[in-house]
C-alpha cells in the first residue's frame, strides 16, 4: 500500500512541475485524494459492501469535486491535474500512467447493464472538459484535446479533437518538406501549417501551398520543352515580390482596424 502512495506521489513531480515538496503534495492535491479515497471504496465494493462504498466515494466527491464511482478499475501512476468536476463512470477502465485534467467525463451513451463506459490504456493523456462516451477504448498513447466529444475508439498513438471528435492525421514527411519549399520561395511564414494541425485556416493553406507546389511543376516541365524547341520565353526573370510593394495595402488595413474616435 505505501509503495503505491509513493508512486502517486512521484507521478504528480514526474507531471506538475508546480509540485515543490512530497508535503505539499499529500497535504494540497484533491486528484491524490481522490484517488486514495477511490482504492478505499473499490475494495469495499469488489467485496460486496457496495453500500458502504458508495458512502466513500460519495465523501470524496464533497470532498475534493472528483466523482469516481467505486466499481471503476483504476490502474498504477493515474494522475488527475486539477480534477475540478472529473466524473469517472462505474464500468470504466484506466491503464497505467494516464493523465486526467479537470472536467473530464468517462461516461456512458446508454442505460443498458454491463460495459457502457471507455477504457483507457496505459499513457493516455485526456485534456480539460474532454467527454470519452461509450464503451470502446483509447489506445495507448493516446491523447484526447481539450473539449473534445469522443464517442468512437482512437487507435493507439493518436490524437482526437474536435466535437465530434476527429482523429488527426499527420501528413507524410516528402509532403511536408514539399510545403515549406513552396512556402519558402513565395516568402510566406509556413509555421503551423502543417496537415497536423485541427486549425482548418491551417488546412486550406496547406492545401494551397500543395496546389503551387504542383502548378510550379508543370511551368517547369513547360519551359523545359519550350526550351528545347528553340524558345527563349523561359529565360525571363519572374518579377519579384517585395515588402515595400504592400506598404499602402498594409498601412490602410492598420488604419481600418483603428477604432472610430
């Protein structure tokens, strides 16, 4: 039991680095409450004393916002940030090293008996106000952004956001490579732009710079053979983009953003 303590207590320094003595840990962290107070009233319940468990998991809740229900497995290293309005249903499942933030529901899409709630796997990491419904299970690894609804399984090594939630899909490394070279050659800033990311401003770049980067391939396929029929067309210099070519463009855009006096 005391190793188990420690452990809890070191995964909150491996995971908060607010954390600044074991005192201050044991003494201040309602998710270390919780869930100490959880182990006490699964025990009971997996012993048939449902009622008395209940009773302890209800003090919990008053005591520290965190709502586990008593039949809810959790494994080793679970630690909850926060944990302000966390509700763990009765037929949950928790691996080892998971990470939990405030606001977070494990929660059911049914009235039915039996599995109805998610399964997380060892090292999921589930963001503030996320909802996980349903009995399917989070793959290791996994990690849930914040507000998100989740109510389909994510493969293990993935990251779900949005509502409903949506599993991004990380572009390949030539294809990435390929947009930063077009970026760079017509001067834009490609920071954040990458398939990666949820922001769909981000995606219709992306998209975009993917559209030049094939249209500038077949200018040059174009020229080439222009070329070697005997043109000179191709030998012209493109004219150049400058900054000072927008100044006035940007000047009457600050001055349109200026509030009326």
């Amino acid at each position: 039991m005391f190793e188990r303590m420690r452990e809890d207590i070191q995964s909150v320094f491996h995971r908060d680095p607010a954390a600044r003595n074991a005192f201050e840990v044991v003494t201040c962290y309602p998710g270390l409450h919780a869930i100490w107070l959880h182990r006490v009233a699964h025990a009971l319940w997996r012993s048939g004393w449902k009622w008395p468990a209940r009773v302890v998991s209800n003090f919990g809740r008053w005591m520290t916002g965190i709502e586990i229900h008593p039949g809810a497995k959790i494994g080793r290293r679970f630690f909850i940030d926060h944990g302000m309005g966390i509700v763990i249903g009765e037929t949950a499942e928790i691996g080892n090293d998971v990470t939990l933030y405030q606001g977070v529901t494990l929660g059911g899409t049914s009235w039915n008996k039996g599995k109805r709630h998610p399964t997380l796997e060892d090292g999921v990491v589930v963001g503030a106000g996320a909802k996980v419904l349903g009995p399917f299970t989070v793959g290791a690894g996994a990690k849930i952004g914040s507000n998100a609804v989740v109510t389909k399984a994510v493969p293990a090594g993935a990251t779900a956001v949005g509502i409903p939630g949506k599993i991004i899909v990380k572009s390949d490394d030539e294809q990435e490579a390929k947009r930063q070279a077009m970026a760079e050659k017509i001067g834009f800033d490609a920071y954040g732009v990458g398939q990666d990311m949820p922001d769909p401003v981000a995606r219709a770049i992306g998209q975009l710079l993917d559209h030049l980067h094939a249209v500038d391939g077949r200018l040059e396929g174009m020229c080439k053979a222009l070329t070697a029929l005997g043109s000179d067309y191709c030998a012209k210099d493109l004219p150049t983009l400058r900054d000072e070519d927008f100044a006035d463009v940007c000047k009457d855009q600050q001055q349109g953003d200026k509030p009326a006096a």
